[in-house]
C-alpha cells in the first residue's frame, strides 16, 4: 500500500466514530485491528520462513507487563505499553538469539516457538497471585479524571489508538520492504550457507525481522488487554491465540502488508459467527475451524486472499516495468 493511499484510508478510518456505529460494530473493528496488528507481526517473519507457533507469548509477555506495572506499581499504561512492547522484544531475543546461532530452523524452529508460547501460558497460570491464574486478572480502575492517564477510554478513544498502532505496522513492514535487510533475509530463506557465504550475517539479520515482530505482537496484546480490561492466559499466551494469528496472516496472505488485515476480518467474522451460531455449546468450534481451514489454505491458496487478488490484477506495461528497473518487490515468497 503507497503511503498516499494510506493517508487516505487512514484520513477514512478515523472518521469512523464520528459516524455513531453501534458499539458491537466498533468493538470488532477495534478487535480485528488489533489482530491484523499481530497478524503484521507475524508475517515479517513467516513470509521469510521463519515459522512461528508461538507468539501468542509474545502478546502475554507485554500484556501481563503493562498491567501488572498498572496494578503493582501505578504505572501509567502509557508508559507500560512501550515497557510491555520492549518486554516482548526481550523475549523474542531470548528466544531467536539460541536458535538463530545454532542453526535452529524449519519445522524444529516452529517447535521450539511452540514450546514458548506454553511457557508462557503456564509461568502465568502459576504465578496466580500476581496474574490471577487460570481465572484472569482486571487493570485497577481508575476514577473519571484519571481515565487518560490510565488509558481507559471509550470505543472511539481507543479506535483512534487502535488505528495508530495498525498503521505503524503498516510503516514498519514498508520500511523493511525498503531496507537491504529484506534482500538479505530472502537470501537467507532460499540458502543460508550461501547467504552467509557473500557476507550476509545471518544471525543479525534473522534477529532484527524477529525483535520487529515481536514488538508488533507485544503492541497488539498490551492494547488488546488495555481495551478489554481483562486478561486471560488462554486467550492472551496460549496455542490457541497463536493459532488464531498464524491462520489470520495465511489466509489473508502474508506476503502482502494489507493480508493480515484481510485475514483479521475473516477470523473475527469467523469467530463472531461461530460465538452466535453456537454459543457455550461448542466452545472449541473456532480453534477446530482455525486448524481446518489453514490446512486449506496452505493446499489451495497459499498466498492468500490477497494473492489471489494481486493475480487478479491487471498486468503493468512492459514499459513500466523497463523503466521501474524490473525491480522485484521484497514481499515475494522464496522460490
């Protein structure tokens, strides 16, 4: 997406509230922002092959941070958030640093991701009286007058926010796009060792898509807890967020910087149906669809709904592609 355009989606979205939509249409914009917000996170990554099953830890590292902050010390969440973001970052180091040096990848990466974010998931669970455990935990409320310094708003306030946030992601992808480190990357994704061979650090270059997403996917989840009030281990570090992030970005396509978005709405749509179709009846409906149809996805149309689109698209003059220098857009799957 051109940055002209985008200032004028932006421009767009943000007279949203103005409008007077109803709180339940609000509520899953901002949610399914939120989520395309991950979702972002994610494919800087995955669209490089490196696969992860775990970033739901990265959402409970800055949530769980931002709130306790909140809770404990009467941290600003205006100041936590960035804390919580910089926490997630930490633990993508933590975690890519090891693998990235020994050479950790493939499906053996997307295990060790996996493993992380279950750490995560019972670290919180066991340290229930800080976190509340498996029943959840609530930010402190603050009184009317301190709403804005504790971050707690209307639906409109935090659409605004929620915006922001998404369209940093958005700059965040093209800035990489735009970045030698993207050649590099796709360099390393079709063969490390010849990458490593012409000069390219491996390990740095690997680590630094890694700290982007995971700070990504840290922003989304402290504002996701910030807006909800509430956070949960299941819904906030577990399999099953993570689940819900990576199919977001495959079916959306995640070699497009607007897939995830497009992934969001259909896993909120998704999951919103499933929620009234349903109810309490079958609480395991989303997560048995998520699985389903990214198998589907990845069978049939693994670039996406937005790749399809893109081949859909008329075909550029031959000229113009002579004159753009037949540049090749850093976002294309290797091979």
């Amino acid at each position: 997406m051109k940055g002209g355009v985008l200032l004028a989606v932006l421009a767009a979205l943000a007279t949203v509230p103005l409008l007077g939509p109803p709180d339940y249409g609000m509520h899953l914009l901002i949610t399914a922002l939120l989520t395309a917000l991950a979702g972002t996170g994610w494919a800087m990554m995955g669209r490089f092959g490196l696969v992860s099953f775990g970033h739901g830890a990265f959402l409970g590292v800055a949530a769980y941070t931002t709130a306790l902050l909140w809770n404990l010390q009467g941290v600003s969440p205006w100041i936590g958030v960035p804390l919580g973001v910089a926490a997630a970052a930490g633990a993508g180091a933590l975690l890519g640093y090891p693998c990235f040096r020994l050479r950790v990848v493939g499906h053996y990466f997307a295990l060790v991701t996996l493993a992380a974010g279950e750490i995560v998931r019972i670290l919180v669970t066991a340290l229930r009286e800080y976190t509340g455990g498996s029943l959840g935990m609530t930010p402190d409320r603050a009184p009317p007058d301190a709403a804005f310094a504790a971050m707690q708003f209307d639906k409109a306030g935090f659409w605004w926010i929620t915006l922001a946030a998404w369209a940093a992601g958005l700059l965040a992808w093209r800035l990489l796009d735009r970045s030698m480190s993207s050649k590099a990357l796709m360099a390393i994704a079709e063969d490390e060792d010849a990458a490593a061979s012409i000069g390219i650090r491996v390990t740095r270059e690997k680590l630094k898509v890694t700290l982007i997403s995971a700070a990504l996917a840290g922003l989304a989840g402290a504002l996701t807890a910030q807006y909800r009030m509430y956070l949960n281990p299941e819904s906030l570090a577990g399999l099953g967020i993570s689940l819900q992030i990576v199919f977001g970005a495959i079916a959306g396509g995640m070699y497009s910087p607007i897939g995830p978005t497009i992934g969001a709405l259909i896993t909120i749509g998704l999951e919103e149906s499933l929620r009234v179709a349903f109810g309490t009846e079958f609480t395991g409906a989303a997560a048995f669809s998520y699985g389903i149809l990214l198998v589907l996805f990845m069978l049939f149309l693994p670039r996406g709904i937005a790749g399809l689109l893109e081949r859909r698209r008329p075909a550029a003059p031959a000229s113009g592609a002579a004159e753009a220098g037949g540049a090749v857009p850093a976002a294309q799957p290797p091979g």
